[in-house]
C-alpha cells in the first residue's frame, strides 16, 4: 500500500518487475544505467532511514481537511480551484522507493466516502468551479470495483465533472490489468474525458508488456500523460532525458511536468539541487534531439503546490538551511475561497499583492555510488 501504519515504508516489488530487474542484470550487467534505474526505484535502501532536517512525510504540509453537509471528506484533497483529489484505495502493485505518498497514513475509502465526496463536487457551492476530478492513491486500477464505483457517482452526482484523470502506474508494475473489463468501464462514459497519468522515468520501462497496454489505452481514445520526479542515479542526464522523452512521444503519451524530487523523509538520496534540474531543463529545450511538444515543464511540488521553474520564480536562498525561497502564481485570498479550511504552512510568506511565496528545502549533487546500487541488487536477490 502507498502508505504506512508503522512509520516503515515497506519495499513491495511486483511479480512483473521482478522479472524485469532479472532481464536487466542479465541483458545489461550489474553496473548498467538500467538497472540502476529499476533497482534505485524499487529496492528499499538503508538511506531511507537517514532522515534529514526540514523533511517531511507528504509533499506539502499546510492541512487540507474539508467538510460538507457537516461531515469530514474522506479521502479527498483540494488545492486548486477547477480540480479536486480523490483517493479511494491506497493500494498499489509495487512501492515507487521515492512515492509521495509512501508516508501517508493508510485508508480506504467506502462506498458512503465515495458518494459523499461525488455530492460535494457536484454540490451548487462547487460546481461552478469544480471541473476536473484525480482519482489517485495508491493506485486506482488495482480494483476495478472501487474505480468503478468512483466514476458511477461522479457521473451520477457531479454532471459539471467534464474531465475524470486517473493517477495509474499499473501500466508499468502489472500490465495484464489493462484488461476487457477495464477498458469497458470507461466506455460506458462516453460523456466523460479520460485522462492516465503515469509516473515513467527510464527508457527501459517501455517493456513490450507495457506498450501494448498502452495501445490498448490510447485504442479507446484513452488520452495517456506522464509527470515525472529528476532522480539521482536513474534519469539525471540529458540523454536519458531525451531518450524517455523520445519514447513518450512515439507512443503517444503527452510529457507534462519534470519534478524536482520531493523533500520526503529518508529521501534526500534521491535528490538533485534544484540548480541541477534547471540546467538539464535548459539543455532540453535548447537541444534539437527530439520534438518540442516532447518537452515538459520542470517545477516544484511545495508546500502551497506546483511551481513552475521560470525567471522570477527564485527569490532567496538560505544557504545555512539549504532553502530556496519560490514565488508562487497563488494568492492566498483565492485559495481560501475555494479551500476555507485551508491553513498557511509555517515556511510561507506573502508579498504586497497577496501571492505566496514558499521556502523550499533544496537537494545536492553528490554521486550515487554504483558498488552500493550493486550491494541492494544482490541482497534482493539473495532475499527472494
């Protein structure tokens, strides 16, 4: 589950990557950059249980509880004006080592959760607003019953919900998912618009498993995108870059955004400096190697949300604390509009005409040690 009761981040490895990770070691070497990209994504490291000032357990932490009708919603989050989370499972097939929500508490949502939650997006207060429905988790495609059960209410209760995207790695963990059944759900709602957003961050994971899923997707006129962290030792090089976006493009995935990776607890390993991911940025737009819708736009999960790097955007740095200071697009009066129960998070500042501003804890460049990334592959192996 992406989630813990323990505090522990548990590894989980799905069959189908456990036959990958062998095909890896075997086809390209223990010392290759493609194992290392499944093995650093996978293998639960001891670095995990180094945790670092500043950290945290979730990728913001101002609180983002909601209410209606006087009951809490559950399993539902709300940042932005024309799109609201829902999470119903927070089961998943494999744990992505660097999971957002790998520190979350664990919850599952029931059938009254889901038709609350689909009553307040389509409620008189919201539905001006409220347009575009994520259904994540966990991973929403690992039960069909409660992905389905979550779209029947929102097309039920929430008619002004045009747009329904689900957060999905089972393409690439457990493909066989992507079956008849599946694909007949989102038939049955031709009025909705479907949306994948995968998380793919290595050229390898294009395994013929994973394409042909993805063929069956786009078949159904199911539109595919992929959001990704900048992560040490697996895709921070330009030419691992141009090559996963080259792929995305002949498979017909949208690239939209390239994460600086999140400050989470026992996850600083993972991290670049932000400075290392704006360099890369300009040499992908700059370079000529690959289609310019291709390219995405790199930005930052902080505490008020997405930022997206552009100029301007860096206002300070704290070198004491290894912070940035972001100057976000959001105005606080905005987001209490249509979060009240939204609370500032301590590190925010507001300039003189109402934007947030976020201090941002910043990563480092320092190498991944390949005898280390050796030493997890082997202890997997010796584990299984």
């Amino acid at each position: 589950m992406a989630g813990t009761k323990t505090g522990e981040f548990r590894e989980l490895v799905s069959p189908f990557l456990k036959t990958k990770l062998a095909a890896a070691a075997q086809q390209h070497g223990h010392y290759s950059s493609e194992l290392r990209a499944l093995t650093l994504q996978y293998l639960k490291s001891a670095q995990e249980d180094v945790i670092e000032p500043n950290e945290r357990r979730r990728h913001y932490e101002s609180e983002v509880d909601l209410t209606f009708e006087g009951k809490p919603l559950v399993g539902v989050e709300r940042l932005y004006r024309r799109t609201a989370l829902i999470e119903p499972t927070t089961v998943c097939a494999a744990h992505c080592r660097w999971c957002l929500r790998g520190q979350y508490p664990i919850k599952s949502m029931t059938e009254d959760d889901i038709i609350h939650a689909a009553r307040y997006f389509g409620a008189v207060a919201e539905k001006d607003n409220l347009e575009e429905i994520l259904i994540t988790g966990g991973d929403p495609l690992m039960s069909l019953t409660l992905v389905g059960m979550t779209v029947r209410n929102i097309s039920e209760h929430a008619p002004n919900i045009k747009t329904i995207r689900i957060g999905s790695r089972v393409i690439f963990h457990d493909p066989r998912r992507i079956d008849k059944e599946l694909l007949a759900l989102f038939l049955k709602f031709p009025h909705i618009r479907f949306e994948i957003g995968v998380n793919v961050n290595h050229p390898i994971e294009f395994w013929p498993e994973s394409i042909a899923a993805i063929e069956k997707l786009t078949d159904v006129g199911i539109r595919i995108y992929n959001q990704h962290p900048l992560l040490k030792g697996v895709n921070d090089d330009l030419q691992t870059l141009v090559d996963l976006y080259g792929f995305l493009r002949n498979y017909n995935i949208d690239n939209h955004y390239l994460f600086h990776a999140i400050p989470l607890r026992g996850m600083s390993h993972h991290r670049t400096s932000l400075d290392k991911g704006l360099r890369l940025a300009i040499q992908l737009s700059a370079c000529g190697e690959f289609s310019g819708r291709a390219k995405p736009r790199y930005a930052v999960l902080s505490d008020i949300g997405k930022i997206v790097l552009y100029e301007g955007v860096i206002q300070d740095r704290d070198k004491n604390s290894n912070t940035i200071l972001l100057r976000s697009g959001y105005r606080l009066q905005d987001r209490m509009q249509w979060n009240p129960a939204w609370k500032k998070p301590k590190n925010m500042m507001i300039d003189k005409n109402g934007f947030m501003s976020v201090w941002y804890l910043d990563g480092n460049d320092e190498p991944v040690e390949e005898s280390a990334v050796d030493k997890l592959y082997h202890a997997h192996v010796a584990g299984r």
